[in-house]
C-alpha cells in the first residue's frame, strides 16, 4: 500500500494538476515509510556531486561543444530561446524534437548561457530517474530487486557521462520511467485521470525524441486492456490515452506545417534518419552514406524538400534483401556491448572520474537484464495481458525496434537500459537468494537452480553480444577532438598523444600527421624559449 501511496506524491510532482498539496501528502512524503526513496536519492546524488566535482576540474572536454553536433546545436537553439523565448525561425520544420532545447532555455534563463548549471540540474533530473527505477523494480519483483536495481541505476557510468552533456538522453530517461509508473498507476487505479496524465507523459516523450511515437498505438492498446470493465470503457480509455498524447504534439505539428505546408507531426529528419540507416552503404551507425551525397549534388536541394523516401523505396525495389539486411546489422549493433560514439565519445574521457571505472554498463548490464527477464517469464507466465513485465518487455522491445529502425548510436540505447535495469535487478537478487540460502542450508537449495540459470544465460548473453573489435567504438576524430581540447586548453603534451592515438587510426589521413609536426615544433620552440629566458 505504501508503494501506490508514495507514488501518488511523486506524479503530483510530475504532472500538472489542480490540486493543492495537502499536509496529508507533506507528511507522507517525509514519513518513514518513504524513507527508502530518499536514501536511494541520497545515494544517487551523493555520486554525482563526487563525479561532477571530478570531471569538471579533470575532463579537457567537460562544456566542449563540437559545431555540427547535436549538442552545440541545442545550446545554440536554447540560448535563442533563452534571449528571446521563442522558436527561432529558421528552425521550423523543425530537425530535432524541440523539448530538450526549452527546457535547457529554462536553466539559461535563470542562470545564464553557462555549462555548469545544466550539467547540475541534468544530475539531479538523473538521481531522480534512479529512485523512479528503484520504486519500478521494487513495486514489480520486490525490496530486494529494488536496491539492487537502484544501485546499479545510481552507478551506471552511462548515466553519469550523459548526464554532463547537453544531449536529450538524460531529460528522455526520467519522461520514459515516469511515463511507465504512470502506466502502472493508471492500470490499478483505472481511472480516466490517469489515462490522462500517461497520454500526457507519452506526448512529451514523443516530442522529446519522436522515434517514441512507434510505442503509442501499443500503450493505447494495453491501457485499453487494463481499464476493465465494458468494451466501451477500454475503447474510451485507449481513446483519452492517444488523444492527450497527439494533443500535446499538436502544435508542433501544426508549426511545421504553417511553415512548410506539409505533415511533419514532430520533426522532418524521420525520411533522412532513414535514409542514413538503410541506404545500400549505410553501416548502422549516424554517418553520411556516400550515396547521399550524390543525391544532393543532384538534387540541389535543402534536406527537408528531397523526397528521401522515394530514394530509399527505389533501393528497396533494386534489392529486396536490402532491408533485411540492413536491419539484421542494425539489431546486432544495438544489443553489441560496445557504446558507439555519436557527438561525444565515452571511451576518450573514462580516466578522468573513477566511477567511469564501475561494472555496471551496458555490457554488464544487458545481458543480466535478458537473463532475468526470461526468468521471471519462465518462472511465472504471466496471466494477463496487463501484467507490468508484458508492458516493460514489450516497451523495452518496441523502443529497441523504433531505434535499429533508423541507425545506431549508444546514446539511444538509454531508455532501454533503464528498462533492462529493473530486470536486472531481478536477477541480482534471485542470484543473491539462491547463494545465501545454500550458505543457510550447506546444501542444494531449490533457490538455487534459478540463480544458476540466470549466471548461465547472463554468461552465455555476454559472450554472444560483445563487440568484435573497438573499430567503430573509437574513431580517430574522437581522439582529435580530444586532443583540440587538450590544445585549447595548453596541454600540449596531452594533446599530442591524443594526436598520435589518432595518426594511429587513420594513418592514411596525412593532415593528421602534420598536426603532430606542428605541434611538435611549437612545443620545442616554446622549450627553446623558455632556456633562453631562464
């Protein structure tokens, strides 16, 4: 009864909603059975103040925005919004959900066009998603699972380094989980207020990142299914969940439209995306296909008026194993333990904070997740379609299916993982129960068997999924940028090695070679300068 009760205050927090906070709920909130909610956030923030003090002081490329990224792109939009709160013009239709960059104005329009308070404010949005991960674990397989689960979420190196980036990952996370605590509000409680607020949060998640909008005629269909009642209350309730959600969409969709005159109901990149994932030289990742270069020498037109779509059809055509394909080599990306770069790169800044150095990432984290999710279906089939492991299995799948769709960067396997978490978390502690109650015993407990077959499969998971080679995990412009940095910054001599790191990827590109003779010369003129001045 706590769990339901305590999460009542949390989505009054979340949500907008007429009702004033009563003392009732202020006592509640602060009561000991919520007590467990704030260590785990104490916990959570506790890491991240230590991380943020480390990687701000240590990190050459901690507030570095590279121009063409995703992130200088969403500085620049929100310092706009900031300046003038409004859209800017020139970036309807728009290319990217236009929610992350309002609420980054929101943080430059109290503190300023300043890194640090977007990085603190990112943190703390992330320990919140830790307690919204330990209350989903812990309301679904037990206390157990939920410290496990949140203890793992609050030391996710993943998290950590997005969370210090202005990329959408870390605000997409928290909108997600509280989107499905919503979900299981709203199945218990089956009311049409709560269809509301998930048709809300859903709305907000597409606007967000659009590729979400794969996941809404699902949500509609199982909210149907977990109203009960009369087929006209699930029709109606299935019916309010999908209408908020597009109501909350509407007006983007109706800008870019007023300003292109055709149907954008997020953003224009989807035909583009997909394009870039599917070409017949497309290779999974976020990288221009030569192919489309061609097409806009031919072209002669912006992005969002060539008929991407056509083109790609046209190849479908051609070759018809072309998708398949491409799909196949996509998937294995996506469940790959590596992270792929996308703007920024994970691998290039782990010595810079120790708790880069914690297990629990996706190679860690994914095959355990898979492990306990075909555990608790093995051990307990579910009986209803409303059981919240259907929803989070079917959510975790859908959303991988809406990102292999397009391409593969690791940055937008964050949601996944917070799902994969909670499972987790499952497994960890069925691993932990069945150890301890042999050490009880000093035999075979039945318990056991199930934290056998989870280290089995967690084994067996980690082995099939790792990575081939660090190929496309390290490219030698992540080193170059690293070294830019470095340089900007004075470090010759780092900036060097990471030169050196790069000349070793790509010894084909000369330029990188002369980029380490320059730097060199510059670096024996300045020791040469300072012996004569001494």
């Amino acid at each position: 009864m706590f769990d339901r009760g305590f999460f009542c205050i949390i989505t009054h927090m979340e949500t907008v909603s007429t009702v004033q906070p009563t003392p009732s709920m202020i006592s509640r909130l602060f009561s000991r059975a919520a007590a467990p909610y704030w260590v785990m956030f104490g916990i959570a923030m506790g890491i991240r103040i230590v991380h943020q003090l480390l990687v701000s002081r240590a990190d050459p490329m901690y507030g570095f925005l590279l121009q063409g990224g995703d992130n200088y792109t969403y500085d620049r939009w929100a310092n706009e919004i900031a300046q003038q709160f409004w859209l800017g013009w020139d970036r309807i239709p728009f290319f990217h959900g236009p929610l992350y960059p309002y609420f980054l104005s929101l943080i430059y329009l109290r503190f300023g066009h300043l890194h640090d308070p977007a990085a603190w404010t990112q943190r703390l949005l992330g320990a919140v998603s830790v307690v919204l991960i330990f209350y989903l674990a812990r309301r679904i397989f037990g206390k157990k699972a939920g410290w496990l689960a949140g203890l793992a979420a609050a030391l996710c190196p993943l998290s950590l380094f997005y969370e210090g980036e202005l990329l959408v990952e870390t605000l997409l996370v928290f909108l997600h989980l509280s989107t499905l605590c919503l979900f299981l509000e709203a199945a218990a409680r089956k009311t049409w207020q709560w269809w509301v607020c998930c048709g809300f949060m859903m709305g907000l998640c597409c606007v967000c990142r659009p590729n979400v909008m794969l996941l809404v005629p699902f949500a509609a269909c199982w909210m149907g299914a977990a109203a009960g009642g009369s087929w006209k209350k699930r029709v109606l309730s299935a019916l309010v969940f999908a209408v908020v959600a597009m109501a909350v969409m509407a007006p983007v969709t109706a800008l870019n439209y007023s300003f292109s005159g055709r149907f954008f109901p997020v953003t224009y990149s989807g035909s583009y995306n997909l394009y870039i994932g599917n070409a017949p030289d497309a290779i999974g990742v976020f990288f221009t296909p030569p192919s489309m270069k061609v097409i806009r020498e031919a072209e002669q037109k912006e992005d969002v008026d060539i008929p991407w779509r056509a083109y790609l059809l046209k190849e479908w055509r051609k070759d018809p194993t072309l998708l398949p394909r491409k799909l196949w080599l996509k998937t294995k990306l996506f469940w790959q333990s590596g992270e792929l770069p996308c703007d920024v790169n994970f691998y290039v800044r782990r010595e810079f904070s120790p708790l880069y150095a914690s297990p629990f990432r996706w190679a860690f984290l994914t095959p355990l997740g898979l492990a306990g999710l075909a555990l608790t279906f093995f051990r307990k089939p579910p009986r209803q379609l409303t059981d919240a492991r259907i929803l989070f299995a079917a959510y975790l799948l859908l959303y991988a299916f809406s990102v292999i769709l397009v391409f593969v960067p690791g940055r937008l396997r964050m949601p996944a993982l917070a799902v994969l978490i909670i499972f987790a978390g499952y497994a960890l502690a069925k691993v932990m129960e069945g150890i301890l109650q042999s050490i009880k015993s000093r035999g075979i407990s039945p318990l056991l068997y199930p934290s056998a077959i989870v280290m089995v499969l967690w084994g067996a998971l980690g082995v099939a999924l790792r990575s081939p080679d660090d190929f496309m995990l390290i490219r030698w412009n992540d080193y170059f940028n690293m070294g830019s940095a470095c340089e900007i910054q004075g470090n010759y001599a780092e900036a060097l090695r990471h030169y050196e790191h790069a000349r070793t990827r790509a010894p084909e590109l000369e330029s990188l070679q002369e980029v380490c003779d320059n730097l060199r010369k510059r670096m024996d003129k300045m020791k040469d300068m300072k012996k004569s001045g001494t």
